[in-house]
C-alpha cells in the first residue's frame, strides 16, 4: 500500500492515451509525479503552513478539498499547533485517500484530522476558518466552480481564508505559449522524455482545465471574498490568497 515508486506512467508509447483518472496507480507514484510535474508545489505546501498558522481561528474547522495524499493536509496540520482545530481532508479517489489515511496515522500531531473520501462538490460545509483547495478546482467543470467557491464564502468565518493554487493559462496567446515551453522544459530537467510529457499532456487535457488568474480573481470577487490575490507564481502555476 505504501509502495511509493517512481513516475514512469507514460513512458512506453501507448496506442491509446486514455483520459487521466486518479487511480491505483498514480496514487501509488503521486508525490514523485506531482514534484516533478508542478513547477513551484515543494515551495507552495509549506507556504500552506504558514498561511494556515496565519488565519486559522482558534477552535475552528479548516478544510482541505482535494487533498490527494495529504501532503497539504499535514502542512495545514502542522499550522495549527495549539489553536483546538479540526482538520477535515476529503477527495473522493479511494486510492488517494487509502494512502493518505497511512500518512496521516505516521504524523504524530495532535490535531485531529477527519478524512472523507467524497466529492468535494456534495459537501455540507461546517463554520470554517481555513480552506485549502491545492491544484484541485482545476479537475472541475468550469460551470461547476462558482458554486463551490460560493459554498465555501458562505462557510467561512470573518477574517478566514482560501488558498486556490492552480494550474493557469495567460489571456496572450505568445506569453502563453512561452510558459508552456518552460513548463516542458522544467519537466524534462526532472527527468521526463518528450514522449512521457507528450502523452501526460493529451491525457490530461480534456480533465485539467486551466483559466486565466482574472477569471479566478473575478469569480472570488463575485462570490463574496473581500479581497484575493496572487501570492505566488511559478511559470503557468500560481496561487491565490482569498480574504472573506
Ligand atoms: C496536494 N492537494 O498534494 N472531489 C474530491 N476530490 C477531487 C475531485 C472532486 N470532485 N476532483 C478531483 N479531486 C494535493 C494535490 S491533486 C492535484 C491535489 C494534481 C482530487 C483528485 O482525486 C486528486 O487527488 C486531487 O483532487 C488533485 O497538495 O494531481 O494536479
């Protein structure tokens, strides 16, 4: 269960590149996948740390949506040292969850953390005061997102916080399209070939659908965040901060 291995999911040419689901097995190579893959994602999970350490209000309910392994989870974990927080992680992959459930159990925090496999999108929201959606409403229906980004405004405390990192695409096409150069070009310094990156990327496009950080800053807007902005920015891979 815990037999991590490295990511060589798309190096044999293969007749049909199917769609990208988080199976089996890219659960069983996610952390070498996602650090390989995510320019900026080792600098922005302990940047949740600290963002969490920043906002969470004492006895609250923080969430993390999509939470994958539990890599954000444990830096959220890690944040709320002494404020009597509970910490809920829900994706709704079995095999993401059934190994986070492991790591989780492996960090002796005293936080309690509640895993649920689910989708993020039937949940009934407590009174929150940090919410974490890390690489996560990318995998949405673009139609879909304002409603959860509603529901999660509506929850959240006065003062608390979202962090939305995602993966985003630029409004010029020529800006655009040097991004996604240097984004091969990152993924081939860690060691992929142009067919892995060629075949990831048709796997992936139907299921990842990026939007430009104003789409993002706008529909934060719309839903009733009183201010969000970019705090960070790695090639085509940002993050957002948004203040209720
Ligand atoms: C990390 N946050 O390591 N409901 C629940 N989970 C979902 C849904 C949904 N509707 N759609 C996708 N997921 C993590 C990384 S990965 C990002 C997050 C990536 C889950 C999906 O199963 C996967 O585990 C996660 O969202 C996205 O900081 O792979 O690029």
């Amino acid at each position: 269960m815990t037999d991590q291995r490295p990511d060589k999911l798309f190096s044999s040419p293969l007749s049909t590149v199917n769609d990208f689901a988080f199976d089996e097995a890219v659960a069983r190579v996610f952390p070498d996948m996602i650090q390989r893959s995510v320019p900026g994602y080792t600098t922005i999970i302990p940047m949740i740390g600290l963002i969490t350490e920043q906002y969470a209000l004492d006895d609250s309910v923080c969430y993390d949506l999509g939470c994958s392994l539990g890599a954000s989870t444990l830096a959220m974990r890690h944040g709320l040292k002494n404020k009597r927080c509970k910490l809920v992680g829900i994706d709704n992959s079995a095999s993401m969850l059934e190994r986070c459930h492991h790591y989780i159990e492996l960090d002796n925090d005293p936080t309690p953390v509640e895993l649920f496999c689910a989708d993020i999108q039937e949940i009934e929201f407590e009174p929150c005061s940090v919410v974490t959606l890390n690489f996560t409403l990318q995998f949405l229906a673009k139609e879909e997102r304002a409603t959860l980004l509603q529901k999660i405004s509506n929850a959240l405390l006065p003062g608390g916080a979202l962090i939305l990192s995602e993966k985003i695409k630029l409004e010029d096409a020529n800006a655009q399209s040097h991004l996604e150069e240097l984004h091969w070009l990152f993924k081939k310094a860690n060691g992929y070939s142009d067919l892995e990156i060629s075949q990831k990327r048709t796997a992936i496009e139907n299921v990842l659908v990026p939007e430009t950080t104003n789409d993002h800053l706008q529909r934060l807007s719309d839903c009733g965040f009183s201010s969000a902005n970019n705090w960070y920015q790695c090639f085509n891979f940002s993050s957002i901060l948004a203040i209720k």
